[in-house]
C-alpha cells in the first residue's frame, strides 16, 4: 500500500496564449477549476497507476474541499483519514500558456493546519510500503512524517516542491528523492544534473532527476548514472507530469520493479499526462502506461 501525507488543493486553472508579464493584462482562452494539490495529484496518480492508496492531509470546510474528498474517492483513494478543518480549502492558481508550459501560485488553507501527523495516520504510515511526501504542508510536519515511516520500515519518497531548505533529519530518513532539474539546482547548488545527482544521493540512496521533455536521470546505490529518454509527445499542459512521474514510480516500487524499468514506467505516465489538460484530470490509467510502453522494452 502507498500512502500519501500531502496537499490537496482546488486548481483554479486560466489557459493563455501568452503568460502576461507582470502588470500586464490579457485574454484568456478558457478557465477550470481542477481538484488538484502535490499530495492529492500523487494519490490520484499512483492509484489510477494500479496501487493502492491511502490520503493522509486537510481540506477545508467549504464546497471546494467536499469536491476534492470525492475526487479522491471516486479514484479509489482511501480518504478515511483525510482531515476537514474550519476554514478554506487550498487553492492553486494557475496558468498554462499555448506551448504547455505553467506558472503557479499555491495558498496552502486547510493543508497550513497541519502541522504533525496524527496517531492515526502514523498508524496508516507504518502499514504501508511507500509513502510520499512533498513540501506543501508545513516542513516540520513532512518531517515527522518521514521520521515514522523510516522507525517503521516504510519507503520514503520525496519531491522537494515548492523548493526550499531540506533540514538534514528529512533528508536522512528519505529512501528516494525526486527532484526537477530547478529543485535539484537550488538545492545543491550545482547547476550541471549529474553533479547535483552525484551530491544528492551521498545523503540519499536513490535520486531521480527530471528534465521535462528530455526524460529523467536516475542513480541509485554505487550504480551508474542512467538517462531515460521521454516520449516524444505534443503538450497541451504539463501541470501534472511531475505528480504523474512520482505517483506512478511509486507504484512501480511497491510491485518491486528495478530501479530502471520503475522510471521508465513513470516516464511513460508523465508522458501521457502532459497531452491533456488539467492536472488530476490528465493522469493516465494502468491500461494507457502498459500499453505506451508496450515495444518499448528490451
């Protein structure tokens, strides 16, 4: 089982041709609000990916957090754990212009309350094979969180969005570390992806990097550094590839697939989020992942 401590948020998504600069006004193309957030973009994929999972995380007392317990829900996501607290749900605000490409503003709601992990949801942590964490609730809880499931035995994955200082006690019980090529940039200082890698997994023993359009790098243990290539693929919104990415490597890892095959799979899915709009809406099913990377293996 996977589980998933993280975000959830309404994305409240405008679609552009051109991002306006700033101060700058322009006409949009179309609007949505897509139920989304790191955490839940994550359960959504990993479970559309063939695991089962379980939601650990707040929304708000409002309609847009009823919307995204039952988003979760009809995915087959376990919410029976999922907080509701007085107050306004997340929300991200977000805006895609005509090559695909996004920029975002979260304002945490609901997932700025909670600040530690329950009995119950540690609970739910030390039950599962994975859990996945990224830094859209406060830092001291993603912590906590991690700190649980490594006393446990539970496989931590990290994604180190929105980017910022990782305290050493999280880095020291992560497993696995997932990083844009940004992320690992800022985090190591290294501009250069192999040598951010290489400074990454001297904490932690498996690293992903992820370059967009130009795949993945991956190393783990004293093994070499390997490039995934990425589909060749039209983007009409990359809003959710990284969560696709993540959720789906997570999948893979609980069904033990070895470190190369478990990144190609999770190639595959990003690949195909990014040819749909929105961001939970664009998450591809176990079926559509074998069936893309179906000739594709040696």
């Amino acid at each position: 089982m996977i589980s998933v401590f993280g975000s959830a948020n309404m994305d409240l998504v405008a679609y552009v041709d051109v991002a306006p600069a700033l101060g700058e006004t322009v006409t949009g193309r179309a609007f949505a609000t897509v139920p989304g957030g790191k955490g839940a973009n994550q359960a959504i994929a990993a479970a559309r990916a063939g695991a089962r999972v379980a939601f650990l995380g707040a929304v708000g007392d409002d309609d847009f957090g009823a919307e995204m317990r039952r988003t979760l829900a009809a995915a087959g996501v376990d919410v029976s754990e999922l907080r509701t607290v007085p107050g306004p749900s997340g929300i991200a605000q977000i805006v895609v212009d005509g090559d695909g490409g996004n920029s975002i503003i979260v304002v945490p709601g609901a997932n700025g309350t909670v600040t530690s992990p329950s009995p119950a949801e540690i609970e739910v942590i030390s039950r599962s094979d994975v859990l996945l964490l990224q830094l859209e609730l406060p830092i001291e809880a993603v912590t906590a969180a991690a700190r649980a499931a490594r006393a446990a035995g539970t496989t931590v994955v990290l994604t180190p969005a929105p980017v910022q200082p990782l305290p050493a006690e999280l880095l020291e019980a992560v497993d696995v570390l997932v990083a844009n090529e940004h992320e690992a940039a800022a985090i190591t200082g290294q501009a250069d992806h192999e040598r951010a890698l290489e400074e990454l997994r001297g904490t932690v023993g498996w690293v992903i990097v992820t370059l967009g359009s130009r795949g993945a790098l991956t190393a783990s243990g004293d093994g070499p550094v390997v490039h995934v290539e990425a589909p060749r693929v039209p983007a009409v919104d990359t809003t959710a590839a990284g969560d696709t990415f993540v959720g789906a490597l997570a999948a893979a890892r609980v069904e033990r697939q070895p470190p190369d095959r478990a990144v190609r799979f999770a190639t595959a899915a990003a690949g195909l989020s990014v040819q749909r709009a929105g961001a939970s809406t664009s998450m591809p099913t176990r079926a559509e992942i074998d069936h893309a990377l179906s000739g594709t293996d040696a």
